[in-house]
C-alpha cells in the first residue's frame, strides 16, 4: 500500500506544473494591474466650492487633484433635471383623440438640447413651434410617451460643456453617469455614445438602481459597450438591477467599482473607511474607488476631504498600488494542456482519499484511476461548467485526504511518553503542516483552474461553496464514528466494522457533558456554512469587525476566524491528543479541525482575490493557528485531557 500511495503523491507533480504554468501568468496580470482610479462626484464638489468662504471651484478641484483625486464623475442631464427646477414643463395636449405630452423650455439652449436628445432617439419629428407671445417659449412634442418615462431620458452633457472643459484642463479623467430609460434604441445609444466621445469619456458608472437597458435591453447596452469601446464600471454589493447580466454578456471586460453611500458613512469613522476602500483595492480587485466626500460645509471642510482622500491614496501607495486610470483586466486563462494535467493530479488526488480507508489492490486502483481520468477529461473539454465540476471536486477531495492520511500519520506513531518532547513538539508541527499542505494543493489546483477575467472580475464564481464547506467535515465525522478513519481497511471489513459502530454508537447513551460539547461542535459547523458564500445569511457583529481591524493592522493581510479559532487550535489538540493516545477526544478534534482545512482551501477559491494576498493569508492562518492551539492544549490540560496517556481513554464517540 506505501508504494501504491507513494505512485499516486508523484502523479500529483503535474498538476503543480500545469498549476504554476497558469498562475505565473495570473501572478504577471495581476502586478501588471495597479492603476487605481479615485472618483468624486461633481454635485458634491460643487457644493463644496459653494459654501461660503469657499476658494472657488478652480482651488477646489485643483486641491482635490494634489490629494490624490484622478476623475470627477459627471451625470449626464435628464428632462426630469430641467422639469424640477422649472426650466421646462410639461403640458398635456390631445392629438387624435389620444392624451399626449408636449415640452415647453424657455431657454433656447435647453429647448435645443432636449429637441436633439428627443430626434436622436426617435421619438419626435415634428418641428419645433413658436408659442405666442403670451407665453413665451418654444414648444417641443408632443409625445406619446408617459410623463414618468419622459423625466427619465437622458440628454447628454452639451449643457455641461463649460464645467466639463474646465475639468479636463485641469488633469482630470471624467467618468460618465447615465440614468436607465424604457425605450432604449439602437438610435439613441448612437447619440449617448457621440456624446461621450465629444467629452472624452471612456468609463460609465449607471447613475440609480438600474443600469442601462434593465428589463429588455441590457444584451443592446453590451453591444453599445463593446461597439463603442466604453469601460462598464460595476458597483459591488450594492448591485444595480442588470449589472450581472451585463457583466456577463462583456465577458468580464469592465471595471469593479466600490463606494460607500452617504447614509453608509453617517455609521463610519473615518480610518474605517479608509481602511475598507484600501481593502477593496487591495484583496478584490476594484480598480475604481467612488468617494463621497466627508464634510460638506465649515471652514475645514476643504482641507479634512482633501486629508481623507490623500489618507487613502497612502494606504493604496503601501499596498503597491497607485493613483491612475483604470483598464479592464487581462485573462490569464488555463490552456487546455495545462488543465489536463491538473486532471490528472486531481484523479491521483480522488485514488489518494480511497486509499486512506479502502485497502486498494493496485489493479483495482489502477482501474479506478482510469476511469476518473477519462471522466475528469471530459470535463476538461466542457468548458466552464466542466472547470467548475473541477474546481468542486478538488475541495471536496484534498482536506478530506490530508486529514485522513494526518490521522493514520500520527496513529502509527509511538505514544508521547515514549519519546522527548522536543521531538514530539516536531512531529505534532509537522503533521499539523502537512495536513495543511494537503488542503492548500486543493486550493492551488482551484486558483489555477478558474483563473482567467471571467472568476477574476467575480462575472462567474466557484459553484458548490456551502457544499464544499459541509460535505468534507462530513464524511470525516461519519469515518470517525464508524471507526473508519486511521487504517484502510477491505471492502468487507469495512462494511463490517461500520455497521457495528454505527449501531454501537446509536445505542450508546450520551453523558450531558458530552453532548453538551457536540451539540457546541454541531452549532459551530452551522455557522460556518450558513456563513460562507457569497450571500452569507448570518452578518458579522460588531466585536469580531472590530477583532478582524485589529488583526488586518497587525498582520497585513487577516486571517480567517474560522481557521484560528475553530480548525487549527482542533488540529493541533487532535494532534497532541493522539500522541497521548486519548483517541476518542482526538477523533472529535480531527472532526472540528476539517473546519480550518476547508477554509484554507476555501480561500484559493476566491479568485477576484490576488493569489499574493491569498497565500498570506493562509501562512497567517496557519502560524497564528499554531499558536491558539497551544493555549487550547493549556485549556485541555487544565481540564485533565493528556494528563496520563495509560488512563481516560474515554471520551465522546466521534
């Protein structure tokens, strides 16, 4: 059996080598990626350059720019914007016998922007009449569309040509916001996209809830985008309705943006909020930073924005990022070659596991072994979906066979009166590491199968995430309850000894105190689950934001609570354990520890994160893991655990 397992750990070395052929070009888009472009809104700083003691708008934006500011984000006028402010009304007029609505401007210059806006569009032909001189004005319409749907066409930036000039001869980049409208056309995408050629515009962040196109018309609006070589900027957690359509239908060719709202920052101080826009940049790939400004009135006002901002693009500087116009990601995909050998790694990884509780023969292995090959490559050929029924297979697979082989490790190992300390504290560190490498090999094949934009930009995701949370820990409880775990064992002993432990264990009575700490383990893994993904369905409360700040200040990059304070210190205490030959309480501790392999896997699954940032973040799991397992030996210790290997072998029935 050594030499069987022994063959399949060395058909493990090509999927390193397909691994790290894919990661070293990720690794290269991602350093080549740095430019973070850093947005205010020009409502918010022309209301700051209007307060009272104001320098003007010049000294505003020009001190704004010194601070680190790279773009001022302009929306685009609607005729909603003129109608609320009187520039323009609408009256109701009656055309065949049908309702309609027609536009009334005073201003010469508005009546031509909306009339070009509205030809543009498709939705007036007639020419515009002179009223009366009773009331003076030019009509325009009339319209048959409703008046809600009128409000909301967007007009383009001529009526901003002033302010939007000034701000391009002053170094700025603008981004460009426009609001969704119902009758979207071919037409009137020409004129929004003329519009933002005229003014240099190349990124649009959609203003509202909705992007262009929601409800019908987003694939127009991808087309629009792609013809007219515009950079989508996607807003994160605050999804508009659309933006993962359209997102998909790019390709992931956009931008990742990330702001914080107004009634978000009334709960936040402000190194809080420095410190999550330098994160977003830093661990999931946003390149656009959408600033709302901190103070908008006092005689300080000017000053602590520009403070705030420079706060910012200093975090960004210490992070190796910097100020500059963001571009869309490059695609450092898998060859075909390269996920071929991570198929083969991966059917080795499959063979690995079953060796661990099944006594293979090597024919029978060798057989199994082919099939799961030919099966994984035809997964290899089947796209996306098929690189997502790999990734899955990989996190099942790899912290299930660290453990299990952790486990038959330490057990054929002497028990620790046996042997010096010195030396059981290095086996105990060894054992605890390679379990983690077992997991972490998982991982890499992950990080490497999903690369590319699509998993960078999170277009796509991993698939199965609660799955592969769940189902290892899983089976590692049921192999520990069945007595499964430690020894393979042939298929008819197997089936054997698990019905009789199962039944045994069914049967036995439970002491409180033993249930009480299941039930505890069983409350702990729940959260887990229901807490990972992408919508997690439990929030994190305050005490552990502020636990995790204070970790992200101390080690760089935070490891996952998860990891140091259930699934580590369980390693480590099932490890010691072991050694003690207390190996009911170890089985229990094996089962918990799964929680932190998962994890460290779980953390190559996020690919919108840098891989740099993901393996500091594992090595900081597993040190600070290493150390609250010591204090949870102390604890265990205290309590009587391993005080004399020879007696209490009892424990719960893992």
């Amino acid at each position: 059996m050594r030499s069987l397992r022994l063959l399949f750990i060395a058909l493990l070395v090509p999927g390193l080598l397909g691994s790290f052929s894919t990661l070293s070009r990720r690794i290269a888009v991602e350093k080549a990626d740095r430019n973070v472009q850093i947005a205010l809104d020009l409502d918010e700083v022309q209301s700051l350059a209007s307060r009272p003691g104001s320098p003007g708008l010049t000294d505003v934006l020009t001190e704004l720019k010194n601070s680190g500011v790279t773009s001022i984000a302009v929306t685009q006028s609607t005729i909603g914007s003129y109608l609320n402010i009187g520039a323009a009304r609408l009256e109701p007029v009656s055309t065949d016998g049908a309702l309609r609505y027609q536009i009334v401007c005073d201003s010469a210059l508005i009546s031509r922007v909306i009339r070009e806006a509205l030809r543009s569009g498709g939705f007036l032909s007639e020419e515009p009449q002179r009223r009366g001189s009773s009331q003076q004005g030019t009509t325009i319409g009339p319209l048959s569309l409703p008046p809600a749907e009128i409000a909301r066409l967007p007009l383009g930036f001529d009526t901003q040509s002033q302010i939007l000039g000034q701000i391009r001869r002053l170094g700025f980049s603008v981004v460009g916001r426009v609001n969704n409208f119902s009758e979207v056309n071919d037409s009137f995408l020409g004129f929004l996209a003329k519009q933002m050629q005229a003014f240099n515009i190349e990124k649009v962040i959609f203003a509202g809830d909705e992007v262009l196109g929601w409800n019908g018309g987003v694939k127009q609006t991808a087309e629009w985008f792609e013809r007219s070589h515009l950079i989508f900027g996607n807003i994160e957690f605050s999804k508009q309705k659309g933006s993962d359509k359209l997102g998909t239908l790019l390709k992931g060719r956009y931008i990742r943006v990330h702001s914080i709202s107004g009634s978000e920052m009334a709960n936040y101080q402000q190194p809080a909020a420095v410190e999550r826009f330098v994160r977003a940049a830093r661990e999931r790939n946003v390149r656009l930073l959408y600033i709302r400004l901190i103070e908008m009135s006092g005689p300080t006002a000017l000053e602590n924005n520009a403070s705030y901002i420079h706060e910012i693009v200093s975090g960004l500087r210490k992070s190796g990022y910097r100020p500059g116009a963001a571009s869309i990601i490059g695609d450092p995909h898998p060859l075909r070659w390269e996920l071929l050998l991570m198929a083969i790694a991966l059917a080795a990884g499959v063979i690995l596991v079953l060796t661990e509780f099944v006594d293979l023969k090597p024919g029978a292995a060798g057989a199994a072994f082919g099939i799961t090959v030919v099966v994984l490559f035809a997964a290899v050929f089947a796209g996306d979906v098929g690189r997502k029924g790999l990734a899955l297979l990989s996190a099942l697979v790899f912290p299930v066979w660290g453990l299990a082989r952790t486990v038959r490790l330490v057990n054929q190992l002497p028990e620790a009166v046996r042997i010096p300390a010195i030396l059981r504290s290095l086996q105990l560190l060894v054992l605890y590491l390679s379990a983690i490498v077992c997991a972490v090999y998982g991982g890499v094949l992950i990080a490497a199968i999903l690369s590319g934009r699509l998993f960078m930009t999170e277009t796509s995701q991993f698939a199965g995430v609660k799955l592969a949370h769940l189902l290892p820990v899983v089976v590692v409880a049921f192999a520990a309850i069945a007595g499964l775990l430690g020894e393979p064992l042939a298929w008819k002993e197997m089936k054997t000894r698990m019905a009789a432990r199962v039944r045994e264990a069914w049967q036995t009575p439970v002491l409180f105190g033993y249930g009480f700490v299941a039930l505890v383990a069983l409350v702990v893994l729940l959260v887990v689950v229901v807490r990972s993904g992408n919508d997690a369905g439990v929030g994190v409360s305050p005490l552990e934001l502020r636990f995790r700040a204070v970790l992200d200040q101390i080690l760089f990059v935070r490891p996952r609570s998860k990891e140091i304070l259930v699934g580590y210190p369980a390693l480590v205490a099932a490890l010691w354990l072991s050694l003690q030959r207390q190996r009911a309480w170890a089985s229990f501790f094996f089962v918990l520890a799964m929680v932190g392999l998962v994890s460290a896997l779980n953390s190559f699954c996020h690919i919108h994160t840098p891989l740099e940032i993901t393996v500091v973040r594992v090595i900081n799991g597993a040190w600070v893991g290493l150390v609250t397992g010591a204090v949870l030996i102390w604890l265990l210790r205290r309590l009587g655990l391993g005080a004399d290997s020879k007696v209490a072998t009892d424990g719960p029935s893992a």
